[in-house]
C-alpha cells in the first residue's frame, strides 16, 4: 500500500489549520455502499469501496465477546439508564436479557434490544451503521450503533438511549475498531468527516478570531495610521486585561475570607486592603 503525503505549500493560514485539525475529527463513513458483499461470519462485512472500488472490511471480532458475556458492561446513558453491548456475539445478563447483542436495565427491568440474527452493516445519511432489532411483550425495539472511525487508544460506546425516537436505541461506537480496514487490492481510501457541533463553533470562533484580528489591524494601520504594538485591535483593553482578571480573582476570594470569618464584619477590612 503506498504511503500517503500530502503537500501543505501554498495554503492559506486558516486552510492550514483546518488541514491539520482534520485528524482530531471523527470519521464516520469510507463510501460504504449501505450493504455488505458478504459477511464470512457475524462480526466481518466485506465490501466495496463505491469510489475506489476498493475491497475493504469491518472487523469487530476484537471488540466483541464469545463467553456470553458483554464486552461493553454498564454504560450509563444521557437518559439515566445503564446499557449492556456486545457488537457481535449473542450474550445473556441474568434478570431478564438472553441471547441478545444490547440490553437495557430500568430500575430493576431489563429488556433486550437487539439479537446477532438481526444485526445488519447499513448506513443512515453520511452514517455507517449497524442496526439490530428484537420483540418483547411490550414493544418491538431497534438498536442503532452508529461507527466512528477516531485514531484513538481504545474503542469506546456511547448512547443517548430512546430519548430521540422511543423504542429506538442510539449509540456510538468510536475508535479504531470502528475503522474500515484495507484488504489489500491497492487504492485510496476516500472518507468523508462527520462535524458535531461543537467542531463547527470551534471552526466558527477560529474565523471570528482571525477576521477580528487581520481586519482590526489594517484598520489601525490605514485608517488611523497607527503602528507598532498599537495596530493590535483594542490594544489598551488586551494589555489591562490580567489586571482586571486579577482584581477580580481577589475580589471573589476576599468575599470568600469574609464569609469564612464570620461574614460582613471582616470583610470590609478585607476590600480596605484590596
């Protein structure tokens, strides 16, 4: 497989940094076609890259238990109730959930959420999933996990539970396991990155940033012709600003000795000396 480079000349700044920010994101899919070619056994999808027309596979045998136990016990969801998983292999949980792939614990209810007969590789939008279903006398329930493909340690999940579409489970599994891998027929890989939102406020302050700081200094320079130091925009306020941030340091932790000796009685002293 030929090694990538990637030239970075001639890149405007914030370019740049948008480059190299690239592999702190997740990626969510590598042009999967939304079914497998063929699945040698439960935890493997081969497929084809749709651009590349790349063979390539999933692989979660490592991160999924053939003991009947879950690989990934407890996990607490946003929505306040634990969460069992195990991508691949059917597991039990005494109390309620067997021979299941995901389970939910309610107080002391647990229901499953999925079996291995139903797990299916699919996508969802820009999203690689997989998608399990299982029936109980209550409702019929959908498990969605969708795969984030992140250059880190260890592959971890996540989930909100049911709290977007009830009966219907959402979770996240990031990290390598999550990758598609190359089976080795030569190509490259195309992938296209999943953003949250909070990496396009970050993106947002970044270009606030730059754009309050080029345009305040050309005018500085050419409208007020100033120089120096002082094209920097609001150079008076910039340079006090530690002042003000330790006056009022110390005016929060006067406050606190005040209220710690007794109250307002010694803590007028206290501002004297401030």
């Amino acid at each position: 497989m030929r090694p990538c480079t990637l030239r970075l000349e001639g890149l405007s700044p914030l370019l740049l940094s948008l480059v190299l920010t690239l592999p702190l994101l997740g990626v969510s899919r590598a042009d999967f076609p939304g079914s497998c070619d063929s699945q040698p056994d439960d935890c493997t999808c081969l497929y084809t890259d749709t651009v590349t027309q790349k063979k390539m596979e999933y692989d979660l045998s490592g991160v999924s238990l053939d003991n009947g136990a879950f690989k990934f016990p407890e996990i607490r969801g946003s929505d306040g109730y634990l969460y069992w998983y195990n991508p691949c292999h059917n597991s039990r949980l005494e109390g309620g959930c067997e021979s299941v792939i995901g389970c939910q614990m309610w107080e002391e209810v647990m229901s499953g959420l999925g079996t291995v007969q139903t797990n299916r590789f699919t996508t969802e939008g820009t999203k690689v999933l997989l998608v399990a279903r299982s029936t109980d006398h209550i409702a019929d329930r959908t498990m969605k996990v969708e795969l984030v493909c992140r250059d880190i340690p260890n592959t971890v999940v996540t989930t909100s539970g049911d709290q977007v579409t009830p009966y219907i489970y959402e979770f996240e599994m990031v990290g390598p396991a999550a990758c598609p891998r190359d089976t080795g027929s030569g190509g490259s890989i195309q992938v296209i990155v999943s953003v949250t939102v909070g990496t396009w406020m970050c993106i947002f302050a970044f270009v606030a940033l730059v754009i309050y700081v080029v345009a305040g200094v050309l005018i500085q320079h050419y409208k007020f012709g100033k120089a120096g130091k002082e094209v920097v925009p609001n150079y008076t306020f910039w340079t006090g600003l530690p002042s003000l941030v330790k006056d009022g340091a110390m005016f929060i932790v006067v406050g606190i000795k005040g209220l710690g000796s007794g109250g307002g009685g010694g803590s007028s002293g206290e501002y004297e000396k401030l």
